[in-house]
C-alpha cells in the first residue's frame, strides 16, 4: 500500500474486525503521519468507524 498523500511505501497495515463484523485496515504513513482506513478496497472515513464502533 502506497500513501495517498506522500507517496511513500513506508505504511504500517492493522487489521481489524468491527463490532459488527466488518473487516477492515487501518494504514499509517510514516513519512507523513497520514491515518487511513479502509474497507474492501474503499477509503473509510474515520467518523464512520468510530459510529460502528459505538454502536457494537
Ligand atoms: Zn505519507
């Protein structure tokens, strides 16, 4: 995975399982600091993880 903001390969991969069963990553650039998630290949904003997460 490559940052979409600096172009950097240097990219921490998480894997995660939401309370509701979604399987999604989490990335982080360390060149840029940038903070991603991702959900089968599409961007996930961060306020809609964190809705799921309060809701599970
Ligand atoms: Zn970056």
């Amino acid at each position: 995975m490559q940052c979409p903001v600096c172009s950097a390969d240097d990219v921490i991969e998480i894997h995660h399982v939401l309370p509701d069963d979604t399987e999604v990553t989490f990335f982080s650039c360390h060149k840029c600091e940038e903070k991603w998630w991702n959900e089968d290949g599409e961007r996930l904003p961060l306020e809609e993880v964190l809705r799921r997460v309060r809701v599970g």
